[in-house]
C-alpha cells in the first residue's frame, strides 16, 4: 500500500464526489464502494475498494486513508480526522475539496505555462538533429574531396556529426539522462540537496517570484482551511508548511511551534525572519490574532499571492516565447551557414 500513486486529478475528484455522496446522506462504506464502481482507473477502484474494506472493518476513515500515504498527504488525512472529532466530517471534506481544486487550477497554470517553451525546445533539436543527419555526411563527403580548409563553424558541424556516428557518445547521453534523473529524485528525498536547490532558485531572476508566489498563495489556503476546521495552531502551521513546499518554512516550522507554546505569537517570530516570511505575511497574521478574524484575512492573502502568480506567469511567458524563438533561430542559422560557407568557398575559386 505505501508503494500505490494516483494522480493528483483523480484524488480531487475522490475528493469531491466523496462530499457530494455524504452530503447526500450515503453512508461512507456504499459512497466508497460507489466511487470505486464509477472510477475507470484499475488502480484508483483497487485504492477505493480497499477503503471500503476497511471501514467496514470498524476503522476511522481516517485511519484507512493513513494506509496509503502515498495517495493521501498528511494534512489530507489529518483534516479528515478533525471532521471525525468535531462530527463536521462532510464539511472538512469539502473544504478540502475546495482547496484540492483551486490548487490544481495552480499546477495546470504553471504546467500550461511551461508546455510551449518545452515543446519548442524539443521540436528545435530533433529539428538540427534531423538536418545534422541528413545532409551532415553529404556534405562531409563533399567536402573530403577537397584539401581545402574548412570554416570554424563547418570543423564544428562535422564534429558534431562524427560523434552521433560514435556508440560511447549515446551511451554518454543515456548515462547522463540517467543521472539526471537519479539527481532529481535525490532532490525530493534528501532535504539538504533540495534546501540547497530551492535557495539557489529562490534567487534566481524571475524563477524566484513565481516560487515565493505559489509557495505563500498555498501556504496561507492551507492556513485558511485548517484554521476553518479547528485544527491546532501547532499542527497548522507545520502542515501548511508541509504544503507550500518550501524546504525552509518546513525547518523553520518547528522552530515557529515551539516559539507559540513558549507564549511568543506567531508574528513576532516572523518579524524576526524576514527573509523567510515576507513583511505582508507576518502584519496580516498579527491583524488576524488581534481581531480573531483569521480566515478572511488569510483567504484575501491567498488570492493576492495567487494573482500575483498568474500575472508572474504572464510575464515570463511572454518573455521565454520571443527568446527561445530567438536561441532556435541562432542554432539553425548557425546549422546552415556551416553547410554554405564551403560552397561559398568554391563557388568564389570557381569564378
């Protein structure tokens, strides 16, 4: 069970047709065996199912879902449990329907955002890929039959060329895939290498507002949803921090409970940091002790930091659009001067 993943798409729907099913008065076993029954995923009826198993067992719903800690996050099961306690279990599941969805509606921006710059680079190369074998070795062969010297740009061309031709250099490239890939996933498991990574992005121009956007725009919801259902500050604001992905709001979340249960508010502490918790972050969470007004505050700040993402994202891709246009335009006129400078070569001898 620790091993099985759903995509985030299908536990948002799980999400919400769960609460639209126990709003209904279905009890959970038969809503459960419903949406298994709907579902078109093997995996995701095989998840379904064995929640059904088990609360017909006599287990909490959120003691099942804790079963599959791969499919369901902590603040997923930790809000489910809240709504067993308090007997609002209808109501924290739509509220976190809510936010399941609005953050979804995030990812796909990002995800739409970074699609055509994706796809441009990918069709580019296969495009020089294609051009470089196709009329690479013509015109090598031409080129051979001459003592001539070649131009800087065609010595570079030919090299290129000689090397697709060579096994190690696939092999090289698989290899360095592979790493890659090993490299990410260290990324996520090991919190020094993905601390060290966030900083350097944090900072990087561009890439570091779209970070500090989404990370605070998930940060205060998570805050909005769990404050709304009555989860303790302590548990709050690690699971927040758990779910803005920030590694430095997480190592800095214990720090922050421990401050509160030694009296300190929990602005005071963000004053302290303030280049980890931005200035309108820490004055709204002190607005928010003094009034007791914490969810409106928090829902306004989620919708600020979620349209300043949107525009973020606006603007870098209207920015990546015209440069990368601009990088795939000086590959290929560099592919081709290449291939022409030789002929313009002999086509001057010849005259």
């Amino acid at each position: 069970m620790n091993r099985v993943r759903l995509p985030g798409s299908e536990v948002v729907m799980f999400t919400r047709q769960l609460q639209v099913l126990l709003g209904s008065g279905v009890p959970i076993a038969r809503a459960l065996e419903v949406l298994a029954e709907q579902t078109d995923r093997a995996d995701s009826g095989e998840v379904f199912f064995s929640l059904q198993r088990l609360v017909l067992e006599g287990r909490y719903l959120s003691a099942s879902l804790a079963r599959f800690p791969a499919v369901f996050s902590a603040m997923y099961i930790g809000l489910i449990r809240v709504g067993e306690q308090t007997g609002q279990l209808t109501d924290s599941i739509s509220l976190l329907a809510e936010w399941m969805e609005r953050d979804q509606e995030v990812r796909q921006k990002v995800r739409g955002a970074l699609t055509y710059p994706a796809v441009v680079v990918v069709v580019a190369g296969l495009a020089v890929i294609l051009l470089m074998n196709m009329l690479g070795p013509l015109f090598i062969s031409m080129f051979a039959e001459t003592n001539a010297p070649l131009p800087l740009p065609t010595q570079v061309v030919v090299k290129l060329v000689e090397l697709q031709h060579k096994p190690w250099f696939w092999l090289s490239l698989v290899v360095g895939i592979l790493l890659f890939v090993r490299a990410g996933r260290s990324w996520v498991l090991n919190p020094h290498w993905r601390l060290w990574v966030w900083e350097r992005a944090a900072a990087t121009p561009g890439v570091g507002g779209l970070l500090v956007a989404a990370t605070w725009s998930r940060y205060c919801a998570a805050l909005s949803i769990l404050s709304a259902c009555g989860v303790q500050p302590q548990r709050s604001y690690r699971f927040a921090a758990e779910v803005s992905g920030d590694p430095r709001l997480i190592i800095d979340a214990d720090l922050l409970v421990q401050s509160v249960l030694e009296g300190e508010t929990v602005s005071a502490h963000m004053y302290l940091k303030p280049e980890l918790y931005p200035r309108v972050i820490s004055s709204s969470l002190e607005m928010a002790h003094d009034t007791g007004q914490a969810k409106p505050i928090l829902d306004y700040l989620t919708r600020f930091y979620r349209e300043d993402l949107e525009v973020r994202l606006q603007i870098l891709q209207g920015l990546i659009e015209p440069l990368l246009l601009l990088a795939t335009s000086a590959v290929l006129l560099f592919l081709i001067l290449a291939l022409m400078l030789p002929l313009y070569g002999r086509l001057q001898e010849a005259s």
